[in-house]
C-alpha cells in the first residue's frame, strides 16, 4: 500500500508541458490547423477592415497637381545641370551635397545631415549582437574607409501639430554621378512643389 500513496502523491506534470508534449505529438495536424486558420482569415479581410480609419485630411487632399507643367520641367533641368556643376566641382560629394542641401533650404525645408557606416554584409550568428566596427575596413588614420552622409529635409505643414510627413528617399552617390540619379534628384523637389 505504500507504492500507491507515494503515486498518489506526485504532482501532476503542469499545464503548460502537458501542452507542449501534446502539440509535439499532433505537430501535423496543428500544423494544417494553423495554415487553415490563416487562409479563412485572409478571406474575411475585405469584411474586416470596412471599418479602418484612414485619416485624410493628414494626406492633404488636393495639395499637390498630378502632372506636371512645362514650367516644373524647366526647374527640374535647372536643378539637375546644378547637381551636375556641383558633382563637377565636388571633391568627396560635399559640394553636391551643399548644393541640394541650399535647394532644400529655398523649398522652406529644415535641413540636417545624418553620418553613418554601412553593416557588413556578411551575417555570421556569433556577431549578431556584438558591435560591428570590427567588421568595417578601417584606414591607416583610424578612419573608416567607406561611410556616407544622409542630407535631410524637413518640411512641416503651417497648419500642423508636426506629428503628420510624407517622406520622399532618393538615393544618390556624389562620388559617381550617373544619369539616372539626377533624374531622380531632380524629380524630388517637383513632387514637393505641387
């Protein structure tokens, strides 16, 4: 008798193993359970986000043409022969960044830069969370040998609490300025013209 009350008295195994042996044991069938779950609810979607808000009136509704005038071309060339002048003259792209940054100033924009160095592109797990300077090539001087510089341009609305943007990226490399990033370039400040 003594056998059976020591089995009486061992606590049962807690919930949460018994269902982790459980889910282990029905993997499969848990498994379709969840791929079935998750193509019904992206069938109800449509009749779910009927009631999503959208604030329009954050999207200014009607501040901007669509299309562009002979005049907005005209700019447009104006602002792309000036990066290619200031890409001419620039030793390291600060020129051509002075210049954008000074367009972005008589648009009314806040303007700042933003340093940074890019990740390595090689993903090891080890690394994942230590620093990454170690990664980088670095130059005789200490400094790192390839690192850029983000110029950016706010533009509040007049009539805002500020909290509300529309972001516009274009990517450019003022060391090797080619066609079709002037053409970019120049398109960013006519899309903010309007």
């Amino acid at each position: 008798m003594e056998p059976s009350a020591k089995e009486d008295t061992q606590p049962k195994p807690r919930l949460i193993v018994r269902l982790g042996i459980f889910l282990a044991s029905h993997h499969i069938l848990f498994s379709a359970l969840c791929c079935s779950a998750g193509i019904i609810a992206l069938l109800f979607l449509p009749s779910l986000a009927k009631n999503t808000y959208l604030s329009e009136n954050a999207l200014i509704p009607g501040s901007a043409n669509p299309l562009f005038s002979s005049e907005d071309v005209t700019e447009a060339n104006k602002f792309i022969k000036g990066i290619e002048a200031a890409a001419g003259e620039s030793r390291g792209g600060m020129e051509m960044s002075k210049f954008i940054v000074q367009q972005m100033k008589d648009l009314g924009a806040e303007v700042c830069y933003h340093e940074f160095l890019p990740h390595s592109k090689h993903f090891h797990p080890l690394k994942f969370f230590t620093s990454m300077t170690n990664d980088l090539a670095v130059r005789p001087n200490g400094t790192y040998s390839n690192s850029g510089t983000n110029t950016i341009g706010i533009i509040r609305a007049p009539r805002g609490d500020g909290k509300e943007a529309i972001v516009l990226v274009t990517p450019y490399n003022p060391q090797k300025v080619q066609a079709n990033e002037t053409r970019n370039l120049g398109s960013t400040p006519q899309s903010l013209h309007g």
